[in-house]
C-alpha cells in the first residue's frame, strides 16, 4: 500500500490528529524563527554606546568585566576564579540524561570600557559564553582534577557507546578581563534615589534599635523615666538619618554610579554574552533560517496531508 492510500484509509481521528501536529509544527518553527529574527534585528540596530555617555534606557555595551567590590566567585563543580557561573549535575539514566542540581550566579560584577565603570546585575538575564565546559565523572560531585582534564574525542567515544561516567557536569563562566557584550537596562544614580536609600537605611536602623530596648533606653532615655518619648524618639531618628548619611558616603565612596540590569519592560531582553556581537547575531540567523525550514516542512506535509484527504 502506497503512502497516499494510507493517508486516504486513515480514520478521521487520525488524519486530523497527523494534520494538526503538522500545522502546529510549523506555526510553533515559524513563531521562534520571527522571535530569533527580531532578536538579531535588535541587537544590530542599537548602536553600542559608552558607559559614562549612554542615556538612560536601554542601551548596549561591550567591555571589559571585573569583578565588584563583593569581590571574585569561585565556580562550584571546577574551583576556578570567576565573576560569574551557571552549573549543572545530571546524572545518566536507562534513556537519557536526569538533571540532579542546577544553578547560577546573581553576584553583581563590573563592565568596564575606556569612558567608566558600570555595575552589573546579572539576574534575570539571558547569558552565552565562549566555551562551556562538560565533563564525566562518577560521583555526585566532580573532583577539581577532573574539570582541567581536555576535553577530546575520547570522552565523546565514551559517553555515546555508553561507557563514559555515570555522571554529567556543565559550567558556563565569565572570567576577569574577558571582553562582555552587554544588552539592558540602565540606570544612574541620582538624588532622588540617594533620598530613597537614605530613607531606607534609616527605616533600618531604627527598627534594629527597636530590637534591643535596653540599649535604646540607654542611649535616648534623658529623663531615665525607663521610657522613651516623642521627644526622645525624635533624638534617636536623628541619630539615625546622621549614621544613615555616613553610611551612604562610604556607600557612594566604594560603589559604581551607573548600573545595568533586567529592563522593565519585560518585551526587551537582558542579553550578556562573551561572544562578539557580530557572532550573536549570526547564530541567530542561522537559528532563523532552520526554524523556517522547519515552517515549511510542516506546512508543505500539512497542506499535502489535506490535498490527498480531498482529493480521494
């Protein structure tokens, strides 16, 4: 029996059901094809700017990254230095690989260029680098030794005819002095957020001292009536926005003015990358140009599928 007579003796349920998931394939290829396609488009028509020259927004950047004042991370699976990381264990199963833990930084870093310094906060962004690292092992966790291990052809030998270790380890890092292009949202310190976490700090400060009467007593108590007063309450919100105002100089003294992170608009993507943009840009295109091969694969077989049901 010919293929054509098979589709004309399928049951109604079952050339709908064939016909349907080939629509919905090429409706689902020809959605990711536009997002990749828009994607690319943005990234080529916003025109990387400077740190100290960039308005406010969303803007892109490529620099150099290191690390912040909270200082370098250390990659949990291979111990190396680095300003951040993403990690998974998988362990192998009869038919495929089981993901047993998965993680990634949010520990702020620096992007530098030669007109300043930005922070960066990496929550919530999409992150691509250069060279993921994987490797076996057989335990839950890696021995360091492991990770400096080449990864060859040998490993990839092993692991597809099923003699490799029984575990699986991904790290992707961003290390000191690599070159980052950036893409989000960004902000400047101003007054008026100075104003805010003034007013926060001192919120926080009042409320420790609350947490401990006694030495609140001790300190604002002046009539040593074991109470404190409105009078006394306003002395120790004084205090309090004093000790908030020296905490913010050293604060600004040792922080970044600008920052970079998750834009608001939840539209627009939060891209880091230690690819060249250039490179970003090509793969996806070239994640595009499947995916619309992929839209009219599915189409062709969905419009032949009812081409042959009516025409029989």
């Amino acid at each position: 029996m010919t293929i054509t007579e098979q589709i004309i003796h399928l049951s109604t349920a079952q050339f709908w059901l064939f016909t349907l998931l080939s629509g919905g394939v090429a409706a689902a290829a020809f959605f990711f094809a536009f997002r990749h396609l828009q994607l690319a488009r943005l990234i080529e028509n916003t025109p990387t700017t400077r740190i100290a020259h960039a308005q406010q927004g969303y803007a892109e950047f490529e620099g150099r990254v290191l690390p912040a004042a909270e200082g370098e991370l250390s990659a949990p699976l291979s111990g190396t230095a680095c300003c951040w990381y993403e990690y998974k264990i998988e362990k192998r199963g009869d038919k495929r690989w089981r993901t047993l833990e998965r993680a990634c930084s949010n520990t702020p870093f620096l992007l530098s260029d030669d007109s300043g310094r930005c922070r960066v906060e990496p929550e919530g962004a999409r992150v691509t680098v250069t060279q993921p690292q994987v490797w076996y092992g057989n335990s839950r966790l890696p021995g360091r030794e492991q990770s400096g291990r080449a990864q060859g052809g040998w490993q990839l030998l092993t692991r597809e005819i099923g003699l490799g270790g029984r575990y699986r380890y991904s790290e992707s890092r961003i290390h000191p002095g690599e070159t980052l292009y950036a893409l989000g949202g960004f902000h400047t310190r101003d007054d008026l957020d100075q104003a805010r976490q003034l007013q926060t700090r001192e919120r926080e400060l009042l409320r420790e001292w609350k947490q401990s009467p006694e030495q609140l007593k001790a300190r604002f108590d002046r009539n040593r009536d074991g109470e404190i007063d409105l009078q006394e309450w306003q002395q120790a919100r004084l205090a309090a926005a004093a000790q908030s105002a020296i905490d913010q100089r050293r604060h600004d003294a040792v922080s970044e003015p600008h920052r970079l992170a998750k834009p608001v608009d939840p539209e627009l993507p939060f891209l880091l990358s230690t690819l060249p943009q250039f490179a970003i840009v090509r793969q996806r295109k070239r994640w595009a140009a499947l995916l619309l091969g992929g839209f009219f694969l599915g189409g062709a077989i969905c419009v032949w599928l009812l081409s042959m049901r009516l025409a029989a």
